[in-house]
C-alpha cells in the first residue's frame, strides 16, 4: 500500500499539485486527448467573471457544475471543450478605476485624459485576471487555458466592428432619441441589469393642475408635472368620456403647460383617480403612450438631475427640493386632495448608488421590430422567440420558458451607448457630413465616436467570437453551436437572451443547445450573501480549509435548477467527512487486496455486488445526460457511505480476515472479495471524479487500474 495512506487526508497538499499535473498534462485541451479530433464534440462557453475583483459563492457553483458537466462527457469519450474567460466590465472597471484614483491622488478621469487612463484601467484589470484565473484553478476547473479569451482583447475588438458594422448594415442599429436609464452620477446609461431596486417610503399626491381643470391625477413625482402634456384615461372609465379630446391651457406652479385628455389602454382605472399625467420625456411608459398619440415631449429635468424650468422658481433645483416646492405650491392653490405615505421600489444605479432617472438622449440603438431580409425578413423579435418555441434550445427549469416568451414580447429598442470611456468604443467616426462604420477610416480630419458600448453588445458575441468569428475557423465549425449555457437565472435576459439574438443574426443558428439556470447561494438562514450582512462565505478560503471538492459537493447537492441553495461551512465540513470517508474506504480496500487478481473470476455473490453498483451508476449516467447534477451526487454520496463503507466493507472484514482473525471463506471466495472490492473501488472513484476531481484522482494514481490520469479514464460502464 502506498505509504500516503497511513495519514489523513490533506487537501492542502495534494489540490495544487494535481491540478498542475492536470494542466501540464495537455489534456484540458481536447486537441490532446487521445483520438480526440475523431470524437464527438461537447462544448461549455464558461460565463466570464467580471474583471473587476474576486469570485464569490455564485462563481464557485457555474464553476462547479461546468466542471462537472466537462468532466463526465470527456470521460464518455467526447472532446469536451470548456473556453475559459473575463468580462471587461465596462461600467464596474471604470467605476473601480475612477475611485481608485480618486482616492489616492485626488483626481478624476478627466484630470487624467482618456489615453492615461484607459491605460490604468487595462493595468487594473489584467491584474484582477490573474487573481481570477488562479481562483477558477483553485476550484478544480479544467477549461482549456490554451484557448482564453477576454472580451476587450483584440479577436474580441474585431468580432465587434464586424457586428456593429453587419448590423448597421442591415438598418437594425440607428441613432435616435429614446428614453434611457440615466445615471446622473456616473453621467452615462445604463442597462437594466446595472439597475439595483432599493424599497423607499414614498408619498401619493393626489391633486389638480389648476381649480378649473375637471380632473384630479395622482403621482409620487409632481416635480415632472410640468413636463405633462396630456392626462390618460381608461376608454371604458365612464367617469372621464366626456372630457376625452378636450385641451386645457393651464399654469403649473409658473410654468405654461398644455394638457389634452386621451383614451389609452394602458391606464389602470383602479389606480389612484385612474387618470394618468403623461410626460412623456421622463417615463418609459409615457414616453411609448407619447408615440402612440403623436405628443410632444419636453424635458424639465436635465442630465444632473435638476430642473429645466426657465422663467418657473423650480429652475435650476435638485428634484428633491423641486418635489417638495411643488407640493407646497400645490397647498398654497388649494389643489392637493390627498397625501398617502406607501412603500415604492426606486431604480438605483449598482455602481454608483445615483436615482436613475429617465431621459430621452441621442443614443445608438438597435431595432428588435425591423425585417431582417437576410434571415427571411423576421425580425429580431422572432429570432429570440422561435427556437425555444420550437424546441431547439431547451430551457432548464422549463417553467423559464414562460418568462422568457413574456419578457421578449415586450422587448423594446435595445440601447447599446454608453458614455464612459473604458470598453469597446462605438466604431463611427465623422468628418463633417461624411460617416463611415466599421473600420478606422484612411485620410485626415476623421473623428471617432465618443461613446462606447453596452458590455452585453461584445459579450452577446461570446459563444462565436471565442470560436474565431469572424474568420472561417475550424474551431467555429468544430464546436459551434455550443452544447449547454449554465448561468445564473437572473441574467436569463440581459445575457442569454442576447445571444441568442446576436447568434441568430451573425450566423443564422443558435448559440447553445440547453440553458442551464441555477439559482442564488444563500446563506444558512436563507438570506442573501452580503456586506451589511456580514455572512460572506469567500470560496477561496473555504476551499483552503475543507478542500474544493467538499466545497463542490457542497454547492450541487440538493441544489435542482433554477432554485436558490443555501452554504453554511458546517454543510462543506460535512462533505469533508465525505471525502475522509473515501480516503479510509481506499486505505482499506489496497491495504487488503495487494497483489490481488483483478481478472479473478468472482462468485455470485461478489458479481451481484458489481451489478447492484452498475444499476446505480445507470441511474447517475442517466440523471448526468439530463443534467440532473444534484441526483447523481446524491445517488453515489450515499452508496459510498452508507453501502460501500458501512455494510460491504464491514462484511469483508470477515471473509478477508486478519492477524487476530483468520478467514474462514473458502480461498475462492477471498480471490473474489479482493478483486471486487478493486473493481467497486475503481467504478466509486470514476463515477465521483465529475464531483471530487482532487480526491478521486489521488486515490486513483495508487489503483493497480490505473494508466493515465483519472480525468481521462473512461466511464464506469456496465
């Protein structure tokens, strides 16, 4: 017996080296797996982290069950492709740079220019990628690093001109004023999934413009009712039919405003009078009731979030104070009705904690409603919907499905701008009225585009982009469309969504056979991981402590698709013992069985334990094709300890004896237990690597079985 096993366990001296092993091996690389370009591919895009910091609990279960996913189609004899990566993370890098800098000289990217900068941001981030690929080695994870991409690089840089440029082509990416999240501290838009909800206590004015105006609105922004221009109403409200069409020429709080009743659909009648103030320059809703009626749109509220009132006494004021100016006004007149104290949802900007307020800007966006000819004039639209309605992608948990199909249908004009500097830059450039799109156009005089675009745009690209689009790559064609996008749900339409509408127009396929959406890990109570909190579990350190496999079994276990988990260490600890467990069971079995005879022919007995062991391993095949990944680990956690451990192992003990007591069984069947208990050992280990690379593959390099790495053992198999 291998002298390692007269001691415990150790993680922390045996992760790092094997993983080295791994990597040197080549065979994270399906290139080098043997026969490996005859075989069938199966590929996982990893969600690249952003370049912004460290992983957290969330990166550690997609990085978890990837693995595991790679792990058991490589050892089917698929080449499994897993291509690792970072997200330049455009809003959160600059916003971590700016502050950086801030800090320590006192100055802003401004200060700075935008060459100097963009050169810290750079220097930050590939600082931060080192950090985050020796974390994602520290999990156990074997991405091809041969194949690494960001999604700032230069193969990056051209696969998003080319999509730009195609796109602007085909009349689906325009400039136009739109209503936009607006972020008035970080003065640029942005996305809805950078938009953080915050529950504030909030006040429900209930009044009228004016004495003599025959309706009463009710909103918790009077501010902005100076930029109404029309009041709606549901067409079937009887209340209000009879002021339907009229105009009003009214004075609100000193500015001239001019209100027309309409009948809209969209109004809910049961909401406050069930009338609504349209102003249609700071609300998405009023905006698109605003086109629907050909009405004016007036902003009174500008990019710093003050007041666009010239000749009013709200001109030049914050919105707060303008809000309660307002409403003192409206007492003054004898116009307020009612004041009513409720709890509102106000959209916040994550990074730098501003009011987002909606503006309409001069933004470059791309149309979701215009017929593509080149993809039979569908539209975008349809793309997005189409192959999940007809089953080419398959959404796990399948209740998704509904969200999705709900979210697309009210898919609006996606705004790709942004006006921070880090990030890939709009590729137009002008020169006087002359406009080129696509590449640095030659001569004097040109000037680029100042803004850049959303992140979604070039991580949209990331599943063909990172196979070598735009070039006629044997990898794109090799190992695209991929086979499974495991992600968290909650980017199910910021990310996924997008590229399956990028991949449907560059390539007129789809990105990715199956999602996969996990939940969020929790906390042992429930609750969500967070600073305030204080109930962080960092990966790293846990893993440093408990080993990345039990820190692995921990995340998948019990853990079913698009359900939030919760992590405590006690539940990692557990999945320690676990690992201990099958170290001693190890220990046991080649301290017993040396020089055993692995092609012995076994008694029945023996033989109905190798078939009960491959009824299980059936069962783990089939839960791990279905991407069932908590089942499996269940399945084997529980034949290893409770069968393999507590009963077969105990039973041995009789039939192979000891010093102090000798064996009665017949020597036929003592042959037979040694090899058995080899041939359970090395079906347990192989059906466990996906889950427990670490310890599977340290136990496997002293299994008489062994040839070559566990990694690319193939499959326990009846």
């Amino acid at each position: 017996m291998d002298a390692k096993f007269e001691k415990p366990y150790n993680p922390q001296d045996t992760e790092a080296r094997i993983y080295a092993a791994w990597e040197n091996s080549g065979y994270f690389n399906p290139d080098n797996l043997p026969d490996g370009k005859s075989k069938k591919p199966f590929t996982i895009m990893m969600p690249p982290p952003n370049a912004t910091g460290v992983l957290h609990m969330g990166h550690a279960l997609f990085l978890a069950l990837q693995d595991i996913m790679i792990r058991y189609k490589r050892m089917r004899g698929y080449a499994a492709l897993w291509l690792p990566g970072t997200d330049h993370a455009a809003i959160a890098t600059q916003s971590k740079v700016e502050k950086d800098i801030q800090k320590a000289e006192g100055k802003s990217r401004h200060d700075l220019g935008r060459e100097e900068f963009m050169r810290r941001a750079e220097a930050f981030v590939e600082e931060s990628r080192e950090t985050i690929r020796g974390q994602v080695r520290g999990m156990g994870s074997s991405c091809d690093w041969s194949r690494e991409a960001f999604t700032l690089d230069e193969p990056r840089n051209r696969a998003v001109r080319r999509q730009f440029k195609d796109m602007y082509d085909a009349g689906l990416i325009y400039r136009g004023n739109r209503i936009v999240n607006w972020d008035p501290k970080g003065q640029t838009t942005i996305s809805d999934d950078e938009i953080v909800h915050e529950e504030r206590k909030a006040k429900l004015y209930t009044f009228r413009y004016s004495s003599d105006f025959p309706i009463s609105i009710a909103t918790t922004r009077p501010e902005t009712k100076i930029g109404d221009v029309a009041v709606a109403v549901h067409p079937d409200d009887t209340r209000y039919k009879e002021y339907v069409g009229k105009e009003y020429a009214l004075t609100f709080c000193d500015m001239p405003i001019r209100i027309q009743v309409i009948a809209d659909t969209a109004v809910d009648p049961t909401f406050g009078t069930g009338a609504l103030g349209v102003t249609p320059a700071h609300s998405q809703i009023d905006w698109e009731m605003g086109e629907r009626h050909n009405l004016e749109h007036p902003q009174v509220i500008n990019e710093y979030a003050k007041m666009e009132a010239p000749g009013s006494r709200l001109h030049g004021k914050k919105v707060a104070e303008a809000r309660e100016m307002v409403v003192e006004w409206l007492k003054s007149e004898g116009l307020l009705e009612k004041e009513e104290e409720l709890t509102q949802n106000i959209a916040t900007a994550e990074r730098t904690g501003g009011i987002i307020e909606p503006l309409p800007k001069l933004q470059w966006f791309i149309d979701v409603e215009k017929p593509i000819k080149e993809r039979g004039n569908k539209t975008l639209k349809e793309l997005l919907l189409e192959p999940v309605q007809d089953g080419r992608i398959q959404i796990l948990p399948e209740h998704f499905n509904k969200t999705y199909f709900n979210w697309i249908e009210n898919l609006r004009p996606w705004c790709i701008s942004r006006q921070i500097w880090y990030g890939h830059r709009v590729p137009v450039w002008y020169r006087g009225e002359e406009v080129t799109v696509g590449e640095a156009p030659a001569g004097e005089g040109w000037v680029q585009d100042e803004d850049t675009l959303d992140t979604w745009f070039s991580s949209g690209l990331w599943t063909f982009s990172t196979l070598g689009w735009p070039d006629e790559m044997p990898d794109l064609a090799r190992f695209h469309p991929t086979d499974v996008l495991e992600t968290g749900h909650d980017i199910l339409f910021f990310w996924v969504a997008r590229m399956i509408l990028m991949t449907q127009f560059a390539l007129g396929d789809i990105p990715f056979k199956t999602i996969y959406l996990h939940g969020i890990v929790r906390d042992a109570k429930g609750q969500k991981f967070s600073k305030s909190l204080g109930n962080g579990i960092d990966p790293v350190e846990v893993a440093n402590k408990f080993g990345a496999d039990a820190v692995r079994m921990a995340l998948v276990v019990g853990n079913t698709p698009g359900t939030d988990t919760r992590m405590s260490e006690d539940k990692i600890k557990a999945y320690k013992l676990f690992a201990n467990k099958l170290w001693n069971v190890s220990r046991f079995i080649f301290e017993n069985t040396e020089g055993a005879d692995m092609i012995a022919p076994l008694i029945e007995s023996d033989e109905l334990l190798v078939r009960e062991l491959d009824t299980i391993l059936a069962d783990v095949a089939l839960d791990l094709d279905a991407y069932r990944i908590y089942m499996g680990a269940e399945k084997l956690y529980h034949y290893v300890w409770d069968r393999l451990a507590a009963e077969i192992l105990e039973e041995s003990k009789a039939i192979l004896g000891s010093h102090d007591t000798p064996s009665t069984a017949s020597p036929e069947a003592v042959v037979s237990r040694k090899a058995v208990l080899l041939t359970l050992l090395s079906r347990s280990l192989r059906a466990l690597h996906p889950y427990m690379p670490f310890v599977t593959e340290e136990i496997w390099s002293s299994h008489p079985e062994r040839k070559d790495f566990l990694m690319v053992a193939s499959w326990p198999t009846t």
